[in-house]
C-alpha cells in the first residue's frame, strides 16, 4: 500500500516477532511492515502463515549484518521506523558457541541502527521534516541486569546498572550501549524496551516450557538444571507485544522500559504446574511429574531476574491481560492442538 509508511521489522519468524506481525498488521491498516529475517534454525515461516497474504506484509529473507542489502531496503521501501527483534536468543547456545551472538547481536544492530541514522538524519535540510518521528525501538532482554538476591523487594528497575553474566546478556547489552549511543551522539530517536522471559505459542523447541510440554508427553525425562529453585518472572508473549506497541507509539525518546508480568515462578514451580494440567488434559496412569529429572545446572546460571514495571505501568497504562495461570492454559492448549491435534 502505497499510502502506508513502512516499518521495517527484524527477525519476525521467530517467536516473538511472529506473534507481533498478527497483532500489529490486524490492529493498524497504516503501515507497511517489511520483515527481514535470516531464517536460521530459530526462524521459521510456518510461524506467519496468517500473515503472508496481507497487502501490508512482505518478508525479506537476509541478514541484518549485511549492509547493503539493509541500505537497498531503507531506500527501496522508504523505511520510516524500525522494530528491531532479531537476535541470536538461547543461552545455552551462547555459552557453546559466542561468536554468532556478537556478530548478529552486536554488529546487526550496528549495522541496522548505523543504516538507519544515515537514511533518516544525514540528509539535506529538506528532507529532515519527513523523518522527525522516525523511530529505532530496539527490543532487549532483562538479562542484561545480571542477577538478583532472593529478597522480594530486590527488582529490576530502568536505573538498575547493567552487570550481563552470559555471553547472551552481554551481546544484549553491547548492542542497547550501541542504540543508546546513536541517541545521545547523533539525537537519533531510539527506545529500547527490557522483558523478561516470554511464554506461549510459537516459541521454539530448545526453549524451557516447549521442552517441558514435548519431553512430558513422548514419556521421555523433563530435565530441570540444577535444583530447579531458579527464579523467573513470566510474561505472555500477546502482554509483550502489547507493550511494545505502546511504547514504539507513545514511549518518551531515548527511554527504556522494562516489561515484565510479575509472575515469578522457580523453574520447579513451572514444571509442576505444567505436568498438574498435562495430567488432567491428556491423563496418563502415572502423573507427569514422575518424569521430573534434575541435571547439571547451566555454567553462570542467574539466580533470580524480576522486573519492576511500574514505569510502563504508570507512564504508558500498561498491564499484563494474562496471569501465569491463565497464560499458561493457553500455551498448553496451542501445542496439544498443533502438535497433537489434541483440541481444548
Ligand atoms: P527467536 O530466537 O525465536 O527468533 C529470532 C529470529 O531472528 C529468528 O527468526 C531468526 O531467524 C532471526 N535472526 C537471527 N539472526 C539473524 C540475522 N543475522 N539476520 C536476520 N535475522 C536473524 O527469538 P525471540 O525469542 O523471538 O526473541 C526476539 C527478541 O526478543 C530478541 O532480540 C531477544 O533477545 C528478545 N527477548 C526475548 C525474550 C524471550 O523470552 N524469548 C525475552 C526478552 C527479550
């Protein structure tokens, strides 16, 4: 649509960008979104089905890395904003394997943010009027902060010092040094938005609550690291997309916001609650928690993340529409429906 402006997401076959694509292209008729993503073992098109037809989408198979084909994109489309989701985003892979995390994490956004500035902001004076409200919204993780004590009062605010454990957490926070950089150096229009763990449909197998649902009913061992008192606060992937459609419109430039469900729950906790649904939805003679199996924990494993989002909250209106117990259900509910063609 030619009326339309056009925001260019990144890395929206995979799981969060493709919940996004749905939400935002059904709730806005205005804008173009170009998604390019890499497709690398985390991507998959399945994902956007829904989506593939609409006027207004158009998927770019390429990596953010690659400079050229970034600039061809900007100019070819007149990108006029940018939500940037893609990353490389498991842990455990990062711990075996760093080097593809700082070169998609770090140099991606680089080249995404760098392409950005030179398309929008070094322009003739002319120009500049049309780009103004052009937006770089960098999605980042709570990870960056580190790792919390376990006293309740102890979260993770927008001032609480960047202290990244694993080679993930700090490729995150080298690439939000390098947006927060193009704002206060050039006066680029950026925010960056911190979540925490996201659940619910779409999300790839390697991740915790696939793994445990997959793992439970092929009968095999749920595997827990370490003593499985690891704490996460949990947040519905629809309630994230939801807050960053708040903050990419009405956000305070050069801000951060952090999103986070208030759900803390340790990892036991999860897997208890999963397998006590999994024992009612699909019953078995023994109860799934039988299969619980406590392995190796993870090298550097954080302790506890929680996030404070009174920020969010207060300043934007934001609230989670799921809790931890009805997310849940609903997670559940999409993989037994599609990978079991189990209905609700
Ligand atoms: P994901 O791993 O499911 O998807 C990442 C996508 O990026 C994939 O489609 C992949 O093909 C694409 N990609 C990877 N490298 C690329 C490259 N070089 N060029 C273009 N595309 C590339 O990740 P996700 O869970 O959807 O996370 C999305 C974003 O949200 C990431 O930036 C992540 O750090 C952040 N985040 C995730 C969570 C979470 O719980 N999943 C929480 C907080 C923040």
């Amino acid at each position: 649509n030619n009326k339309n402006k056009t925001i260019l997401v990144t890395g929206c076959a995979g799981f969060i960008g493709s919940n996004f694509v749905p939400y935002f292209l059904e709730k806005y008729t205005q804008y173009n979104l170009v998604n390019l993503d890499l497709l690398t073992y985390a991507g998959n098109l399945e994902n956007l089905k829904e989506s593939e037809n609409n006027l207004n989408y158009k998927f770019i198979k390429g990596d953010i890395c690659n400079k050229e084909l970034v600039e061809f994109i900007f100019a070819e489309y007149d990108v006029q904003g940018v939500i940037h989701f893609a990353a490389e985003s498991h842990v455990d892979n990062s711990i075996k394997n760093p080097g593809v995390f700082v070169q998609t994490n770090v140099n991606g956004t680089f080249t995404l943010i760098d392409v950005a500035y030179k398309y929008w902001m070094d322009k003739p004076f002319t120009y500049k009027e049309k780009y103004n409200n052009s937006r770089f919204h960098h999605i980042s993780t709570d990870e960056v902060y580190g790792t919390l004590s376990l006293k309740l009062e102890d979260m993770f605010t927008e001032s609480t010092p960047y202290a990244p454990n694993s080679p993930y957490s700090a490729s995150k926070a080298s690439s939000d040094m390098i947006v927060r950089a193009y704002n206060e150096t050039y006066g680029m229009n950026t925010v960056i938005t911190n979540c925490s763990n996201n659940y619910g449909p779409k999300q790839h197998d390697e991740k915790l609550i696939p793994t445990i649902i997959r793992n439970a009913l092929k009968g095999n061992p749920i595997p827990i690291y370490g003593d499985g008192k690891n704490i996460r606060d949990w947040l519905y992937v629809l309630d994230h997309c939801k807050g960053i459609d708040l903050v990419y419109h009405n956000g305070k430039k050069a801000n951060t916001y952090n999103i986070g469900g208030r759900n803390e729950r340790t990892n036991l906790e999860i897997v208890n609650t999963i397998c006590e649904i999994l024992d009612k939805r699909v019953p078995k003679i023994t109860s799934y928690k039988d299969l619980i199996t406590f392995v190796e924990d993870r090298a550097g494993h954080d302790k506890r993340y929680a996030i404070d989002a009174s920020k969010l909250e207060n300043e934007l209106g934001w609230k989670a529409d799921e809790n931890f117990d009805s997310g849940i259900v609903k997670t559940i509910d999409w993989y037994l429906k599609k990978y079991y063609s189990i209905e609700s």
